[in-house]
C-alpha cells in the first residue's frame, strides 16, 4: 500500500496533475500546484459538488466570500483563542512534532510489531507446531497489547483533558516501549495556532492584523442575513461556498492530504431550533450516496460518528475514504447549534434573527454544515482510480478509471496514420466536437502507445481515424477500462459522449 501510494504521487507529477510548489526553489513545505491537467480534474469535482448543492439539494444558493475577514469574525468563532495544535520539539534532533500525531505513530508501531508476530507465528504453526516457540510469541503479542491498550487509554483522557504535560509524558513513556526517534530529550508541548496572520493597511495608518481564513465557513455565517434577505430564503435553506482556506499545519507529510493552502466546499443549512438532528440525518445519507454515486466502489467509504463533540455541536460524523494510508476523513458533517450565529450576534452588536412567517415568531437558526476538502476528494478520486493492470502477453498498462463525467479529458482523437488524408479528417472531428468536450488530438507514436497515454490520465474514450472511415464516416471508438472498440458513425459521437459524460 506504501509503494502504491510512492506510485501515485509518481503518476500525479509525471502526467501533469500535482506539482510541488516552487520545485525549482527545492519545494515549499505542504504546499502544491495543480497541472494542466490537475485543474481539469480539480475544476470538475468542484462543478459535480456545485451542482449536486445548488441544482439538487433542497433550497440551497452558493456564494463567493473573500479570504480577509474582519479579525474579531475570529475571535468570535474561536479560532483565535483555540485553533490549536499541541506541538513538541526533539531537542537533539531538532525535529518537530505534532505531539497527538507522533503519538498515534508510536500506537501504529506497536500494531505492526503485533501484526508481525502474529504472522510469523501463524506461518511457523503452518509448518510445525512448538510449543515452547508458541507460548512465547504469545507472551510478547499479549506484552504489546496491554502497552497499546494503556498508552491509547491514557491518550484519550489527556487529549479530552487537553492536559499537555500528560501528553509528553505519554511520548517519554512511548520513546522505552518503541522508541521512533531514539531519544527522550523532548521540550514541553505548547498550543501552537493554526492561523496564519499578515497585515492589512500602512503602517503609518496603523496597521491592522488580519488572518488567512482557516475555513470558508464563517464567511457563509457573516453573511446569512444578506443572503436570507435579499434572496428571501425561507428555512429551511443552506448556503454553498467553495474557496481556498489556510492552516499552517505542523505536519507536512500525506502528499495534498494535508496541505498548508488547500480548498474547502462547505455549506450551512439553517433550520429551525429542534429540527437539527432530522436534517442531520437528511444531509449524512445525502452526502455519502453524492460519494457512492460516484462508481469507486461502496466498501471504500464508512462513516465515523464522533464520541467526543465539540462544546458547540451536538452530532458530527466524519465521512472516511479507504486511502493508501487508511481509512481517513475526507469530509465532516456537523451539527452546529446556534453557536457561530450567537456567537456573531455577542460580538458584532447585530441581531442575527430570522423571523418564521409559519411559526410567527424569530430566532436564532440551528446549522447543520457539511464540509469537504476539494484537495481530500482529488487523492481520493487518483487513488481509488489508479491500477496498474497486466495485460496479455506480459505488457503492463497504467491506468485511471476516473468517472468520465471527472476526466480530465473526455476524448482523444488519433488518426491511424498522418497521411491520405486521416490527419485532415482527424482534426476535422476535433474541430466540430472541441467546444463541447475537453478533447486532444494526438498523432504522434504508435496507436498503442497513444492508447496507453490516454489510459494513463484517465481519458474515457479513444477514437481512431483509419481507412475505412474514408470511405464510410465511421470511426472505431475505445473504452477505457474494457479496451474493448465499436465501430461508430462520426454523426453519432456527440450523444453518445454527451451521454457518457454528463454529471
Ligand atoms: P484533520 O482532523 O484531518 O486535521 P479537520 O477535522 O481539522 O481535519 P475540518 O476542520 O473539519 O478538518 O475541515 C473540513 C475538511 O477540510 C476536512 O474534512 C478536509 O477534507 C479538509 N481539510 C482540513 N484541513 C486540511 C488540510 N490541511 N489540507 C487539506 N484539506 C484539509
């Protein structure tokens, strides 16, 4: 799974879908750019998430919110006071940590050395059974469990507790059990936030310090009354926005996981108080089947439901995608109260109330927030999408079996030949079919390795330009994932990618 995640990462910069920002300066931490053909790719999640919100959902508009916000929209959300990470330095190594996280690698590590006696244990039993040798696998399997076991429980409680010195002390006590950077010369775990934070105005006015927006959401909240207003939105009613959100991360590793400048689609519903866990439920099912309709298989999505809620919400679930690495949130469903909106009322002086025409009285809405990283749903989509398939007679394809309403490209069209006339007849098709689909012309190589140039980003269809189609205007078509052709007239090719392709 290591090694198809190296691929993918691999794949994604070779044919033009991620790069690390500023390569030739030696990269800049957690942050990437998207390729020519990565923003295809990125813009048409971002269009089936758009117009699955705004089209089908039930009473929802879109907005577009600037990054800069007024500072105190963060105190009043909280970020400024408790955006925070627990952070730990290794004094010898000079290395920093996440403390939480170094500690969930200590508990992977103890699962794997489990796992691994487990194996051999089960392969020596395979071949004889000792029973000396047997006892004393057990022994040592039984000694990780109860470490793994304590030093999870222990885990909980100071993470519950935010209790930070609890939290070295669990990394002293990790570093003896299965140390990971070898020494025990750690400095004392501080919050550290998020936040990345600049300056707005000359400093002869006075500057003012302003903040990188952590998330769009709070620009849907400051502007639900302009939206409720002008728009004359009757609740139950959610407000959809999608735009770039920053955190200065403390862990920079997973590839576009975790990134330090990433991209949110997020959308507030608000609703009547008392009405929230109803429309929870609505908006968890709604999201999962938008996920599962996608075709990259039932069994790679679950949901993981929160035991520990933040002081503001009263349910949340994470929706989780099977990565290389795991099962790991890709997006987050909430049930907000009135928090944010009270919130905005305390520290702004201004009434955040909507008046029920039905129930003939006013109150502060209840928001159920469905929020999801576009950068998350790209992996997902790469590495769910990604196989490298042997084909008859030993030769290897790399393939992506993106959903052809995603791809990148929709058609590529090659002429067999670049003589009597094919390459003119080719770019004859590119021209009449090019403003509906993202199409390319390619006609250099060999047939079979244009094929597999297509098959590589994803491209859903081929079709190729040969003799006959002189004679009788039709064209082979080639589908990716079967590699099976039909033979197609030219007049028929736009319904039927019209078809193919639509969201
Ligand atoms: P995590 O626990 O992984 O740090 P989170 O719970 O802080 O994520 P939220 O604040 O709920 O995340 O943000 C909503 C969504 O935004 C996440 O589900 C994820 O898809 C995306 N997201 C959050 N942080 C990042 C990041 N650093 N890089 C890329 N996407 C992110």
């Amino acid at each position: 799974q290591e090694d198809l995640f190296k691929k993918v990462i691999a794949h994604c910069k070779e044919y033009g879908f991620v790069f690390p920002s500023s390569e030739i300066y030696d990269g800049l931490g957690a942050v990437y750019d998207y390729g020519q053909l990565g923003s295809e790719l990125k813009n048409n999640i971002k269009r089936y998430w758009w117009e699955a919100m705004t089209l089908l959902a039930p009473n929802v508009v879109g907005i577009d919110s600037a990054i800069f916000m007024h500072p105190k929209i963060w105190k009043a959300s909280g970020h400024v006071d408790a955006f925070n990470d627990p952070l730990i330095d290794n004094k010898d190594s000079k290395k920093r940590y996440r403390a939480d996280v170094l500690i969930e690698d200590h508990l992977a590590k103890i699962e794997e050395k489990i796992n691994k006696e487990i194996a051999k244990a089960a392969k020596r039993f395979g071949e004889s059974f000792d029973e000396e040798q047997f006892r004393a696998t057990n022994a040592r399997v039984l000694e990780y469990q109860k470490k793994w076991d304590e030093i999870h429980t222990h885990f909980s409680e100071v993470m519950n507790a935010t209790d930070l010195e609890g939290l070295r002390q669990i990394i002293l006590d990790c570093e003896i059990v299965c140390p990971i950077s070898g020494t025990r010369n750690w400095t004392e775990v501080r919050q550290f936030n998020l936040m990345f934070a600049t300056e707005m105005g000359s400093t002869a006015d006075g500057a003012m310090k302003v903040y990188l927006r952590p998330e769009t959401a709070q620009g849907i909240f400051v502007n639900f009354l302009n939206v409720q207003k002008t728009g004359r939105m009757k609740i139950p009613f959610g407000i959809a926005q999608i735009g770039k959100a920053f955190r200065n991360e403390i862990v920079a590793r997973q590839f576009i996981f975790r990134m330090r400048e990433f991209e949110q689609m997020e959308m507030q519903f608000f609703v009547r108080p008392g009405e929230e866990l109803k429309w929870f439920d609505f908006w968890k099912d709604l999201r999962l089947r938008w996920h599962k309709a996608l075709g990259l298989g039932d069994k790679k999505y679950r949901f993981h439901d929160h035991e520990k809620l933040a002081h503001y919400a009263n349910a949340a679930t994470d929706i989780e995608f099977e990565m290389p690495f795991g099962f790991k949130e890709v997006e987050g469903i909430h049930s907000r109260t009135d928090f944010d909106l009270k919130r905005h009322e305390e520290f702004s002086g201004k009434r955040m109330q909507y008046f029920d025409p039905e129930l003939g009285e006013s109150y502060v809405p209840y928001v159920i927030e469905t929020s999801i990283g576009v950068d998350r749903m790209f992996l997902s989509l790469i590495c769910g999408c990604f196989e490298e398939e042997e084909l008859e007679g030993g030769e290897k394809r790399a393939v992506l079996h993106l959903p052809a309403a995603l791809a990148p490209v929709k058609l590529a069209i090659l002429p067999l030949v670049r003589k009597d006339g094919l390459d003119d007849r080719a770019r004859e098709i590119y021209d009449t079919l090019k403003f509906d689909f993202n199409c390319q012309l390619d006609e250099k190589d060999s047939i079979g390795k244009r094929y597999r140039r297509q098959d590589a980003i994803g491209t859903p269809y081929c079709v190729t330009i040969d003799h006959q189609t002189m004679e009788d205007n039709t064209v082979t078509l080639r589908h990716r994932d079967t590699m099976q052709q039909e033979r197609v007239a030219i007049s028929d090719l736009f319904s039927k990618l019209n078809e193919a392709t639509s969201l």
